[in-house]
C-alpha cells in the first residue's frame, strides 16, 4: 500500500507543476517564416511546370494557340 501512497502523491505533484508551467506556445514570426518559404516553394514548381508544359505545347507540330 506504500508504493500506491508514493505513486498517487507522485502525480498529483507532477500534475500540478503541469498545470502551473503552462505551455506559452510558439512565436508566431517562425510559423510566418514556414509558411512564407512554403508559398516561395510553390511559385518555383508552378512555375517551372508551367515551362515545361509551355514547351512540350510549342513543341507539337502545327501548333495553333485556342481562339
């Protein structure tokens, strides 16, 4: 029955540290950075498939652009 004492005293304490250090979370200046490398990633491969599908268009014989 000790062990069951030591154990229950153990986290009830650990529990209430917990809720006193609470998590302040993350800035949000890295997140922006992340999310602003993202977009600069997606424009390169847009952009770099748009290339090539304009080149594979341009390379077809007798190409006509749509009306």
């Amino acid at each position: 029955m000790p062990i069951l004492s030591y154990l229950h005293v153990v986290l009830t304490t650990r529990l209430a540290e917990l809720r006193r250090d609470g998590e302040r979370g993350d800035s949000p200046v890295p997140t922006a950075v992340i999310i602003a490398g993202l977009v600069v990633v997606a424009m390169a491969v847009t952009t770099l498939a748009l290339a090539k599908a304009n080149n594979w268009m341009n390379g077809i014989p007798d190409h006509t652009d749509p009306k």
